[in-house]
C-alpha cells in the first residue's frame, strides 16, 4: 500500500505486464502497507491471477534438498489469525492469504498528513494479487513485517460490530521493511497502530479466525 500527500508526489508500486522473457517488476519509494498495497500493485497494472505460493519440500523430512515449506500458526484465535496474515505477507504466499481473508473483507487506509485526508479500500481481491505482485518481482528478496511481541496486541469488542466480531489492534508504530537485492530497501513508517478486525467461521466442527477488515491511518509523510 502507498499513498503520499497530495502535494507530495510519489513513485507508485508498478507491475509492468508480462511479455517473453520478462518479469513483472514492483518499484516505489514509499510504500504504506495494509490494504492500498494491493490496489498499487496489481491493480494499476491490469493483472489478475498473479499469486504464487513456496514450493513444498520433496522426499522424506525435505531430505532431497528441498526448502521446507514456511511454518503457519493454527488461526484458533483472533491473534493467531493476524500473525497467520503477517506470515502470508512475509512468505509472499497469495494462497495462504485468500484463506485468511473473508470473503467480504475490506482494507482501508487513511492518509491525515493529506491536506484534504481521503480513505481508500481495498477487497480480498486485491489483497491477493499485491502479495503476488510482490513473489514476482525478482528485485524483491525478503519482505518483513515488524508487529512486535503479539502479548502487546489488544483485542476488544467494539460498539456496532456484530456480536461474533474480535477486534485486534497492533500498537506501537508496526513497520514493514522490504528488501531489494539493488540495496534500494524500502522501510515503512508513519503508522501508529494497524487494525484488524476477526470473525470466526465453523467448519467440520473446528472454529478458525479470519480477517474482516484491516484498518491503517497514516499519520506522517
């Protein structure tokens, strides 16, 4: 996600479309991760369907010199449903994010450094595609999400949202770091609090947790 002032302009994520022998490519000087990732990334672009997944380890225990595939939390609580969401972005895993969005979620993101603040959203859609945007550009080598210990997480019920609905509000300035093999890293500050609000869904008898709406208000430029 991105946005900047409107008197600040700014270099906006890009995925250039695919052609022979090239790959799409994501650039930008700041990036303002919750939902308005996606749109920047895929979005502008016109791609649909660009989610990758890690490739599972092959033979017993990866023995065959496979990597294994990255480690999920069980989505049991709202906690844990956020920090499985934090893992997708890191691992850059399109299908292990569907799974945690609902199918009516919605992102938004404000802008207060905006001289005339404005809110932008975003559906699963193209929550999906950003992450894959971000597995195909091969400049692209590690994506951090700095959410700090999830035991200062709160969660709480809000006035007006369904009975069943958890709200987990990560504090303290969360961050996001994406590393560039070009040395052109790019860190994501200016963001008091991320959030997140869970639902829990029943199937075959288990209750798992998922994303609903992710909230941002970007404070500084």
């Amino acid at each position: 996600m991105l946005i900047r002032g409107r008197n600040n302009p700014i270099e906006r994520f890009s995925i250039s479309a695919p052609h022979a022998r090239s790959t799409p490519t994501i650039t930008s000087k700041c990036i303002h991760f919750s939902a308005l990732a996606a749109a920047a990334v895929c979005l502008s672009a016109g791609i649909l369907g660009c989610g990758l997944t890690t490739k599972p380890c092959k033979g017993a225990d990866c023995g065959g010199g496979g990597t294994p595939p990255p480690k999920y939390p069980p989505r049991t609580t709202p906690r844990r449903a956020v920090e499985y969401l934090r893992a997708a972005w890191e691992n850059r895993d399109s299908t292990r994010a569907d799974t945690v969005y609902t199918a009516d979620y919605q992102g938004t993101s404000t802008d207060q450094s905006d001289p005339i603040p404005s809110t932008l959203s975003f559906a699963k859609s193209d929550e999906v595609r950003a992450i894959g945007g971000l597995q195909l550009d091969p400049v692209i080598t590690t994506v951090s999400l700095d959410f700090h210990d999830s035991t200062t997480w709160i969660t709480e019920s809000f006035p007006g949202d369904p009975p069943d609905w958890v709200v987990v509000t990560v504090p303290n300035k969360p961050t996001i770091l994406v590393t560039k093999s070009n040395a052109a890293d790019l860190k994501v500050t200016g963001t008091d609090r991320f959030e997140f609000k869970t639902q829990p869904v029943t199937a075959g008898g288990q209750t798992l947790w998922q994303i609903v709406r992710w909230t941002e208000v970007h404070n500084t430029p």
